[in-house]
C-alpha cells in the first residue's frame, strides 16, 4: 500500500501542517494503522503477552514509527542506508513481534 502510494501519502502530510483537510485525511491514515495495531496488541494480551502494554500507546508508537521509517526508506532518503523491500519488512515485524512478545 505504502509503495505505490508514497508520493500522495508525502504530499497529505506536507500539506497537513497547514491545512486543516489534509491532517484529518493524514489522521484517516493514521487511525487505520494505529487500530490494527491495537488489535495485535490487545490479541497478544488475551494470549498472556505485554500484560503491561497500553493497546492505544503502543499501537500510537508503532504505527508512527512505521509510517516515518517507510515515508523515509520508500520515498527520496539521501541517508546513506539502502535496503531492501524485504528487509524492510523484517526489520518492522521483527519490532512490532518482540513489543508485543518479548524477545
């Protein structure tokens, strides 16, 4: 989604600094990754797991950590750090798994 999608999603938060529509679109964004996380969260709690976890903190975290790191590595980054797809993505279910289950 993120992807093919990463020249709108910079676009709306550009324009969300200024402009009231586009932060509650930006938000819309937002809010749908913050509940899937929340979800995992709260599901891994019904398993015995990050009993201590806030659900809407963690989920909040999470979420935005995803959306800046992706917002970085998919769109123009002159960081120096090249990586792939697929090691994108391990390296954030790898974050999101060990919150919620340890290590």
């Amino acid at each position: 989604m993120f992807k093919q999608n990463i020249g709108i999603m910079i676009a709306v938060a550009q324009l969300a600094a200024t402009q009231r529509r586009f932060a509650a679109v930006q938000n819309e964004f937002r809010r749908l990754g913050i509940d899937l996380v929340a979800a995992s969260v709260r599901r891994a709690q019904e398993q015995g797991y990050g009993a201590e976890l806030n659900p809407e903190h963690t989920a909040a975290a999470i979420a935005l950590l995803f959306e800046n790191f992706t917002t970085v590595f998919v769109g123009p980054s002159n960081l120096g750090i090249k990586i792939s797809d697929k090691d994108a993505i391990a390296t954030l279910s790898t974050i999101w798994k060990r919150t919620l289950y340890g290590a």
